[in-house]
C-alpha cells in the first residue's frame, strides 16, 4: 500500500495528474494506492480557517465566503470577467489573512516565505525542521493525520512539481518524518527531477528523504514495491481520489497526458531540451481509446492534454469523431493548421481552445531559437482556428540572446497585425537554463542565491537586458497590444486554467 500526496501551492482548479499514473500503475500491478490531494484541501481549509475580517474588504468576502466559492464553480460568473476577478481577488484576500502575512504570501497559485528560499536546500530543511511554522501545519494535524493514520502503507509519497510546492512539501516531510516513524518517505515529481538532472547535484535531502525518484515515477515506484521490469510507460489516470466539488471551476476538469517529452525537442531555450527526457507517445488510436475509458468513468465537462506538444497525429483522430467532451492543450503551429476545413473538425469535435508558443514574431529569432516555426503558416494558422471558433492563446517570449529591441518591436507589430485572431496573450521574460549548450556561451551570474536554482542571469549580448524587456512590456507592448480590448486579459492567478471558459 502507498500513500501519494500532492502538496500545496498548485492552482487548484483540477486534480493533479502525475499522482493519478502513479497510482493507476500501482493498482494495475494489484498494489494498494491512495492519493491525498492536499494542495486542494489545504487551500480550502485556509480559506475556511478565517473567523475574524481585518478590514472592510476582508469582512464583505468574510460574510460571502460560499457564495464567492461557489460562483467560481458556476460557468454564469465566467460570462463577466469584472465580477469573477472580484471573485477571485476576495478568495484571495481570505487566504493572504488566514496566515502571518508578514512572513508568508499564500495566493492560489503561490506560496512564498521571507525568511526560506525554495532554492536553497538548507532552507528546505529548515522548513522540515521547523514544520510547525508552516502555514499549513494546522491541516497536516486536523485533517491529514487522520486519513494517513487510517491506512496501513509502509511508504509515503510526495510529490513536488512547481517550485511553489517546495517549502510546504518539505514541511510535509518533516511532519511525517515526526509522526509516523514507521513510514518511509517518497519523493518524485518535476522540481525533484530537475534538481537530480544537475550534474552537480549530490542529495542534500538523504537524512530525511529515504528515496527520490527522478523522472517518470511509475517504474522506479513499482519497482520500490517490489514489481520488477514493467515496461509499461503509458497508463489512464486514475482520478478515484476526487472528491467532489473541491475544485473552483465551472466544470469537471480532468488533465490527460498523451505523450511524454516533447516530440520537437529542438529549441534552444527549453529547460525539456536540457533535460532531455526520452519522448515516447503511443498510437493515436490507442490514446483516443484511453482518453475515452477516463471520460466514462469519470465524466469530465472538460479534458486538459498536459503534453507538451499535442501531436498532429492525435489531433487528426480527435477531429475525427464526436468524443462527447470538449478540450484544450498546447500545440505546435504545424502545417494540419493550414486546413480550414481540418480547423472545423477539431472545433466541431470539441476543441475549444489552443495554446501556441509562438515566442518571438521575428523570423531570425525562431530560426535561431530553432523554432521550426514559420510566420507566414503562424498567420494563416491563427486565422484558421479563429475562422473556427478555437480560442487562441498565444505564448510570446522576450529577452532571449537571440533577441534585440529591433526583433521585440517586430513581435509587437506581429500581435498588432493579428490581434483579431488573438484571444489571449502570455509574455514572460526568459530565463537562462543553467545546464543549458546556450549557457556555456554567454557571460552569465547567479540569479536566485541557491544551491538548487535552475537559472542564470546573463549580460546580454546586445544589450537588451531583463530590466530593458520589463520596462518595454509595460510601457510599450501591453499599452499597444490590449489597445482595443480585442485581446482579453487574462483571468487572474488561474490564467490558461480558465481561459476558455470566457
Ligand atoms: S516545442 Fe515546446 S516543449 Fe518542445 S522543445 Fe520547443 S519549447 Fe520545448
């Protein structure tokens, strides 16, 4: 028997999927599993711990606490993107005062502590150490402890994907490590698995942490309990563990992977590249096949595809046939785009929106990020999909070595030229991967101060650096790219989790 618990902070708008294969490969293999999402639960039992207001503000979303809860599962709110703001900004509001707030920012997608970084592993420690200072301390004793006391498991499980999981997962670990001294703790996920890729990295967590797992967890955890060499890669999600109507959305959400790795794998930028995951997809057919058992045990309003890159073969099978649910994930701008008619299917079959990572509106600078992206199939592509009815959300990049002012002038005329097939817009402000080919050439520092920090700052080499980028997306690009409000902001903290429900 096993125990997986998803730590908190994640947006908790849907249940985890890793933690669901881990625990459909367990149970295949006749191996007890439970699955405790505790970033869910924990979310909720901060909100629901408030009993005093501190101010106006505080005692009005107080006094509405369900009703605010509530009309963020009822798709009516997500017809007024002011009032679900309002909404989200009081929840919010709840759970920044259910904690010392001079120390700890807790929103609903992020969780930081001034006195701990969740790069530095002696403060991860600290926070293991020092459990009891955490935020969620009270829900580890008053509602955790009970479900694991209940379950015979020899070994626990915990699993730290987001860096905003980190210090809370390592509270976790120190809880557990004190209170069930018989039990053996797991670790795994995607920070856990990008900290064990640096060539530098020599556990620094082995006197709390019995075993750590890096990459995809399903062999190495049956293997733990004692099934040896299952191939098996690719398994259905396992969603038992939800229970109802914990998650603020307007609808059944259920995350679905149909590949692993990216099957591109070749820009320069991406962190996937320099960790080079083995990519392994299966037969379109056999995917569809998996999605639909998933959808009927669970009948989900909603599919995410968590891939990477959903593949141009799947999507053609999913344009295919009338599945009975709606979906969205992120895709490639690949050449089946080109089809107007191929666009409808998807959309007739329930595709409701893309997203794009279109990263740069300047030739040169894909060419060189290795993009194998084309603008001119970009434009058509955005057309097609908006002619369709496909919301677009598209994923722009800035600050990269490849870029200049000139080049990040030519993405703003870009979007400018098709901001009507534009739904949505994310702009980040790259980071250097450390271990990355691209690191080794450019003169770089350290950017977080922390042993386990992922990224570099870099002096760039035309002189458009971070601060230039920031200075040009708030004074520049955002005042002309949401000029006439075709383009929608994005909901708040939940971002492309919600997006398509507007
Ligand atoms: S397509 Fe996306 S995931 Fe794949 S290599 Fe490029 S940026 Fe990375």
């Amino acid at each position: 028997m096993m125990i997986l618990i998803f730590p908190p902070v994640a947006k908790p708008c849907e249940p985890p999927a890793g933690v669901a294969l881990l625990s459909a490969a367990l149970k295949e293999q006749g191996i007890g599993c439970c699955v405790v999402d505790a970033n869910v639960e924990g979310l909720m039992y901060l909100i629901h711990s408030v009993k005093e207001p501190i101010d106006s503000w505080s005692q009005r979303a107080l006094k509405n606490r369900d009703k605010i809860i509530g009309d963020l599962k009822d798709p009516a709110l997500y017809k007024n993107m002011d009032r679900y703001h309002q909404r989200v900004y009081d929840l919010n509001k709840l759970l920044s005062i259910s904690v010392d707030s001079k120390r700890f920012r807790i929103t609903l997608s992020d969780y930081s502590d001034n006195k701990l970084s969740s790069v530095n592993s002696k403060d991860l420690l600290k926070s293991a150490e020092i459990y009891h200072e955490n935020p969620f301390y009270p829900y580890f004793e008053k509602e955790l402890k009970p479900q694991i006391s209940s379950m015979d498991s020899e070994f626990i499980g915990i699993s730290l994907c987001y860096l905003n999981q980190a210090l809370v997962s390592f509270a976790l670990a120190g809880w557990i490590k004190d209170n069930f001294k018989d039990k053996k703790l797991v670790m795994g996920g995607g920070l856990i698995s990008s900290w064990m890729s640096r060539p530098d990295f020599d556990d620094p967590f082995k006197d709390l942490i019995d075993v750590m797992i890096k990459g995809e967890g399903e062999q190495p955890l049956l293997e733990l309990m004692g099934k040896k060499n299952i191939e098996k890669r690719h398994y259905v999600p396992d969603y038992d563990f939800i229970k109802q109507d914990l998650y603020l959305s307007p609808g059944k959400i259920l995350p679905f992977r149909a590949t692993i790795g990216c099957y591109w794998s070749k820009c320069r930028f991406c962190p996937e590249k320099a960790e080079t995951r083995p990519y392994s997809s299966q037969r379109a057919t056999k995917v569809l096949d998996d999605v639909k058992n998933m959808a009927k045990a669970y009948q989900p309003d909603v599919i995410h595809f968590i891939d990477n890159a959903v593949t141009p073969a799947f999507m053609k099978t999913l344009s295919q046939e009338d599945s009975g649910f709606k979906w969205y994930g992120f895709v490639r701008f690949e050449k089946e785009f080109l089809s107007a008619s191929f666009c409808r299917d998807l959309k007739k079959n329930g595709c409701e929106m893309l997203k794009l990572g279109l990263e740069s509106g300047d030739q040169g600078v894909l060419d060189q990020m290795n993009k194998g992206t084309d603008l001119d199939m970009v434009s058509a592509t955005l057309k097609n999909l908006h002619g369709a009815g496909i919301l677009t959300f598209v994923y722009l990049l800035f600050g990269t070595s490849f870029e200049d002012e000139k080049a990040a002038f030519k993405t703003l005329e870009f979007v400018e030229a098709h901001k009507d097939y534009i739904n949505y817009l994310n702009m980040a402000v790259f980071n250097l991967p450390k271990f990355s080919d691209d690191a080794l050439d450019l003169d770089t520092q350290e950017f977080y101060h922390g042993d386990l920090s992922l990224y570099l700052n870099f002096n760039h080499p035309h002189g458009w650096d971070r601060r230039k980028v920031k200075n040009f997306l708030d004074k520049t690009f955002k005042k002309r790219a949401f000029s006439n409000g075709k383009i929608k902001r994005n909901p708040a903290f939940f971002s492309s989790n919600h997006a398509m429900f507007f």
